[in-house]
C-alpha cells in the first residue's frame, strides 16, 4: 500500500516538474525581453538580479502556502499585474508600424538600470505566485504520506512542491541566457512573450474568481481537466505562433 502512495507521489512530480518547466520559460522570456533594452553589461546584471529575485520570491511563496492559496486579493493583484504587463505591450505593439527607435524602447522598458530590475521584481512576484498555486493544485490532490506536517500541509505533498521549484528555478538559471540569445534571432517573441504574460494572468483571474471568498466561477473549474486542457493548449499554440513568425528587420540609423 504505502509503494502505491510513493509511486503516485512519483508521477505527480514529474508532472509537476514538467509545469514548472513550462511556467519557468515563461518567466525567463519575460526577464530577457524586459532587459534587453540595456547595454550589454547592465543586461547581464539584470538579468542575474532577475534569477536572484525570482529565487528569493519562490522559496518565499513555498513558506507562505496556506497565505497565498488562501488570500485572494494577493491572486488577484498577481493577475491584474501580468494583464497589464501583458497587454499593454501587445496594444502597443499593434497601433504600431514602424519599429520603435531606442529611446523609445527604453522608455517602454523603464529608464535606466534600477527601474529595469524593478520591473523585473514585479513580474518574478507575480510568476513566483502563479508557480506556487499550480504546485499546491498538484499536490494537494495526493493522499496524506508517513512525513506528518509541515508548512501547513502534508509533508509529503510539500516535499513534491519543494522539488517541483527547485527544478523550476534551475529551468530559469539556464532559461534566462538562452532567450536572451534567441530574441535577436526571433524578435517576434517579444510579443509572444507579453501574450503569454497576459494569457497566465488570465489563469490567475479565473483561479481568483474562483476562490470560495468570491465564488463567481465554480470553485472546482480552476484545477479541472477542461480549463488545464484549455490553458496549455493556448499557451503552447502562442508559443507555436510566436517561433514560426517571420522576422521584422529593424533598419538601424546611419
């Protein structure tokens, strides 16, 4: 009996490995995208203070479970953070014709090196909550281990969203570098990226709506299969959109 129970707790992590994978290419996309303004020696920097902050803020979330699960406004303002992130580039992006120059760029990214890594901060947090509440939906629905308590959960199921972040942040470390590479070569990911940000707020907004507090969707939806079909599905058709999209030549000033 207690090999079965360690056997599902096995699967569970793999394919919680698996979602944090997803999710922590997502947040390293978005740190590469929004420091890729910089020169290239404060690009670095930022992007390694991004990798530091969205370790801090996820070790932070895996002790602060039962709070961020249960306060819906901290869901709520994680959504309304990355909607407008999001989408405040995509709208941009389609009133525009020409390339924007670099001072506009910068002015887009927030000027200067400090407002950068501010930004960057923002987007971890709110990265850092999603990631959090996707593990505790896994996890919580494995039966209770041997382990006892511990951070307001089973043990076991903790140690599965445990191991989960940390292969998460790993995925970020190496992540972060390789889309910073790529963007040159692809910057239709730009806005791919900004669309996925938009697309996990919506996720968070559906998972706050959701919540007993406020009950305007069905308590269950969130963590069904339907909308997890429905969730991965868009995101991957974005991502799929976003890489076979034609490159738009930025004509550089003489």
């Amino acid at each position: 009996m207690e090999s079965a129970i360690w056997l599902e707790y096995g699967w569970a992590l793999l394919i919680l490995i698996g979602l944090e994978g997803l999710l922590s290419a997502d947040n390293a996309l978005v740190l590469a995208v929004i420091a890729k303004h910089l020169p290239e020696d404060e690009k670095k920097r930022a992007i390694n203070y991004g990798i530091i902050m969205a370790f801090v803020f996820r070790f932070g979330a895996l002790f602060a479970i039962s709070f961020i699960a249960n306060v819906w406004q901290i869901q709520a303002i994680g959504a309304a953070y990355l909607l407008y992130l999001g989408l405040k580039h995509i709208i941009k992006a389609r009133i525009k014709h020409r390339p924007p120059s670099k001072e506009e760029e910068e002015k887009a990214a927030g000027k200067g090196f400090w407002p950068t890594v501010g930004k960057i901060a923002l987007a971890d947090l709110a990265f850092a909550i999603d990631s959090i509440l996707a593990a505790v939906a896994i996890a919580l629905g494995l039966p209770d281990s041997p382990l006892g308590d511990f951070g307001g959960m089973d043990g076991g199921q903790f140690t599965v969203v445990l191991i989960g972040g940390i292969a998460g942040l790993i995925l970020i470390k190496f992540a972060a570098t390789w889309f910073v590479q790529l963007l040159t070569k692809r910057p239709a990911l730009e806005t791919t990226a900004y669309a996925i940000v938009a697309w996990v707020g919506v996720k968070l907004a559906i998972i706050t709506l959701a919540h007993k507090d406020i009950g305007l969707i069905d308590h269950h939806f969130p963590h069904s299969l339907i909308w997890t079909l429905i969730f991965y599905g868009v995101l991957v058709a974005i991502a799929l959109m976003g890489w076979f999209a034609p490159g738009k030549k930025v004509v550089e000033d003489a």
